[in-house]
C-alpha cells in the first residue's frame, strides 16, 4: 500500500502530470503493479481499492441517544440501531 500512496502523492503534487499521456509515462516508471496502474490510470478506485490487500475496514455505526431523563437501553443490530424500551 504504500508504493501506492507514494505514487497518488506525487500525482497530486505534481503539476505537469495534466495529459493522460504525462500521467501514463509517470506510471509506466512506478514500481506499482500493473494492475495497479491501470486503475489509477482509469480513475477506478475500487479495482485500486481491491490490489491493496494490507486496508484496515473501517466500519462507522451511528448511536442516537434519547433526550428523555428516563433510562433506556440502546440496542444495534444488523448495523441499525433499535431503541429497546
């Protein structure tokens, strides 16, 4: 993965990389799968997504909290959230 931050880094700091003949060279030079490359070159993130292998998952579950002074219990099931009083 971070051959592949480095060479998403460098494209966006780069300001000559404008044509998709100028980006192609620099990705022909990279150290990035080919794989990899067609990706980016392609603006496809998830077959970019799908060759990096070491990505944390990153799940988020939102909580919402009852604005009665009563005590309730909070339940989450199948990434819902059920108020169970």
């Amino acid at each position: 993965m971070n051959q592949v931050v480095q060479v998403l880094t460098q494209l966006a700091n780069n300001a000559t990389l404008v044509t998709k003949e100028e980006v192609a060279h620099f990705l022909t030079n990279s150290e990035l799968s080919t794989q990899q490359k067609t990706a980016i070159a392609a603006h496809n993130i998830n077959t970019l997504v799908e060759t990096v292998h070491d990505l944390p998952v990153i799940k988020c579950v939102p909580i919402i909290v009852s604005d009665d002074d009563e005590e309730q219990i909070i339940t989450i099931s199948n990434k819902h959230v059920a108020n169970a009083s």
